[in-house]
C-alpha cells in the first residue's frame, strides 16, 4: 500500500486557504515576537527599565481574549473569511502605530490594541482551515500551522540579527529610520502577502450550510451569549489546560533573548542566530509531534512532548558557548513547540460547530490572559532572588509548567478524528 502524504491530498482551493491561514498566524507572531527582541531598546528610548517594558507585553497578551471573543462572534455571524481579512488588517494597523509612539504610554495603548486584533488571529485562522481541510492528515496539518508561530519568532530574530549587523550601523542618526521603529514598520508589509491569498480563498464551507440551515447564525448577540453557556465545562478544563501551555512557551521564549544578551553576554547578533536554531527546533518538533498524534493520540504526544522538556534545561541553559546554547535551544524548543504542534487539531476536535470560532481561540487567548504577567513577574523574581539572573527562573518555569502541561492534557478528553463536517 502507498504510503499516504497528506500534503497531496489537498486541491488547489484547500491548500491556498490553509497557506494563507498560516501566514496570517506566522505574520501575527512575528510582529509579537519582534517586541520581544526590542525590550532593551524599547526600554532605552524611552527611558525606563527592561522590567517596565514587560509591562507591554503584559497589555499585549491579556487583551487577547477580548479580540478572541469579538472576531469570533463577528465570523460566527459573518462568515470566517471576511473577518479573517478585518482581523489582519486591524493587528497590521495598530503594529504599525506601535513604531510611531512618541512615549511610553502611547506605546502600551497601542501594543494593548495590537493585542486585540492578535488574540483573534488564531481562532478564526483555525476555524477556517480545519473546516475546509480534509480529516485525513489532520494532525500533520496542525502540527504545521501552530508552527506559523514559531516561524514568526524565527523570522522577527533573523531580521533583528541581520539589521543590525548590515543595516542599521550605515543609517545612524535617524530615530525613525533605525533601531526597534524600522523593525516595526516591516514587519507590517508581508501583510499585504496574507490579504491578498485570503481575497482569492473560498468561505469555510461547514458555515456556508449552517448559514443555508440553523437560524442560530442571525439570533441577536444575547440569545447566542446564552447558548454558548451550555459548553462552559469543558470550557474551563480547556482554559486551564491553555493556561499551562502559555506558561511553558512564553516562559522559555519571551525573555529567552534577553537571558542571552545579558546572562551569557552574547552579541545581539549571535543571540538573534542562537534564537533563530532554537526556533527551527520548534517548527521541526511542532510538524513532527503533530503528525505522530495521528497514531499515538493527541493527548499521549502532549504529555510526552511536554515532559521531555525537563531534561533539556541543563544543555539549555548551562552551556558555555553559543554553539551548545543553540543546540540546547533547538531540543527545548522541539518539544515546547512539539506539545504545541497539537492543539490547533485538538481544541477544534473538542468544539461544537456551533461554537467553533470562538470556543478554541477563547480558549486559547483566556490561557493567555491567565498568565500574561509571566513576562513581569519571570523579570520580577530574577531581579529580587538572584540579581537579575534569568537562568534559574527559566529553569523552574520549564519544570513546574511542563509537568501542568502533562497533567492538564492527559486527565483530559481525547476526541482524535471527530468529524469537523458536521454543522
């Protein structure tokens, strides 16, 4: 028997639609990401401390399920692909502003918007694909497309090692032009890329026949507020089970290149590059743990992707030269993003279709507001317990939310191959 390769079984209208799905999530993490790379000269325009600067991704993350919530009700009501295309626009917009911010409060105002149009990126990016995808392969596709995320990180650390070592030191002296606001304004242009591929995609067809056949889709927003009740408890072991995920990835990305400039004294260059390995690290473990669910289950991969995270903190974190943090880099985030590569499939296997905008990416950016001070308080404890260092609250981040990850996902359902179809 031919072996089966799930790439090949997609037509033409399929495969743009998921493309574009993950570019549109790739995009979203890069402009999130770059930020992450910028806390230091952030923090130097406009003259307040690295821990302070945290305070934006703070904003940035807990207004998430606000933009989860509202781009799920509107492509509930509307349609996935026009809100889609609204969503994109909105986050690209307010990234851009984020460059243009003349103080600090001005920049958190608009890294809190920017916030909102990420947090409903995802679910509905998801929703869209998985309901115009075919079942077979669904893990392969899913471990693919959480790794648009991990490839936004990748890319925003590549275009932050490669301006500054080849761009910025030929354009000195212009504010607007150099340093974190240039990065800032490119990252919006691919943009474009995104919404053009979206224009030529078809709408999710499970939501054209719930359109043609429940009355549901044009209720008044409170009668359909009321009936999203009736999923609350499963709702809520989702939520703590995204709560511990966000932990274990904001919790070894977030501060990671500062851990690297600071602690270990690298360049921003050689960081960005170190940056860069791990975050292939993660694109190659999400794809693979991704699809091994096909077989295994969704939930034994989870655990066994998230466990194994433990023993890679020594060569992670403790290695004496660039070379051994990258590899260490590469294996940690293997299986971080490995965990991850399952829950785009998992969480829309577990939503009632009636739900499915917004009951995943709710789910999903709620676990993002439970631990949006993380940034804060990882920065917090480093400088209070262990004179700025990083390294030890790094290494208890993965021990304690690793295990969480473990324990949260295999105490619960396993819906591996529902039928996504059905409206």
């Amino acid at each position: 028997m031919p072996e089966y390769r799930p790439q090949r079984s997609l037509t033409r209208v399929q495969l743009r639609t998921f493309i574009a799905c993950f570019l549109g999530w790739t995009l979203d993490a890069f402009d999130f990401f770059i930020l992450t790379w910028c806390l230091d000269s952030v923090a130097q325009t406009f003259h307040v401390s690295t821990v302070t600067v945290t305070d934006s991704l703070f904003w940035t993350l807990c207004m998430r399920p606000v933009g989860a919530l509202l781009f799920g009700i509107l492509a509930e009501r509307y349609g996935r692909k026009p809100i889609l295309i609204l969503n994109i626009v909105c986050f690209t917009l307010f990234e851009l502003s984020s460059a243009f911010s003349p103080n600090f409060t001005v920049f958190l105002v608009t890294r809190a918007l920017f916030g909102i149009g990420m947090g409903g990126e995802w679910g509905v990016g998801a929703a869209l694909a998985f309901e115009t995808l075919p079942a077979e392969g669904r893990g392969f596709f899913s471990g693919i497309l959480q790794e648009g995320y991990v490839l936004g990180n990748l890319l925003a650390g590549a275009m932050y090692g490669l301006a500054y070592a080849f761009v910025f030191p030929h354009i000195q002296g212009a504010a607007y032009l150099t340093n974190w606001r240039a990065l800032f304004v490119l990252g919006t242009l691919p943009s474009l890329v995104v919404i053009w591929l979206l224009a030529g995609c078809k709408e999710s067809p499970v939501w054209l026949e719930r359109k043609a056949r429940v009355k549901e889709i044009s209720a008044p927003l409170l009668e359909r507020m009321k009936g999203y009740l009736r999923y609350l408890p499963n709702f809520v072991v989702l939520i703590l089970m995204m709560s511990a995920f966000m932990s274990l990835s904001h919790g070894t990305q977030d501060l990671y290149p500062t851990f690297l400039k600071h602690d270990m004294g690298l360049s921003k260059t050689t960081a960005s590059w170190v940056g860069v390995i791990a975050n292939l690290g993660g694109l190659t473990g999400g794809v693979c743990c991704g699809a091994l669910s096909e077989r295994f289950g969704r939930r034994k991969m989870i655990v066994f992707a998230a466990l194994l995270a433990i023993p890679m903190i020594p060569l992670w974190e403790w290695s004496h030269t660039a070379v051994m943090l990258a590899v260490g880099g590469f294996l940690m985030q293997f299986m971080v993003q490995g965990a991850w590569g399952v829950v785009p499939v998992h969480l829309n296997e577990l939503s009632p279709a009636p739900v499915r905008a917004v009951f995943p990416g709710l789910a999903y950016q709620l676990g993002n507001l439970t631990t949006s001070y993380n940034g804060h308080i990882q920065a917090s404890l480093a400088a209070s317990l262990y004179f700025g260092h990083l390294r030890p609250v790094l290494a208890w981040t993965v021990v304690l939310m690793g295990s969480a990850v473990a324990l949260t996902a295999g105490l619960g359902r396993e819906a591996k191959g529902a039928d996504l179809s059905t409206v």
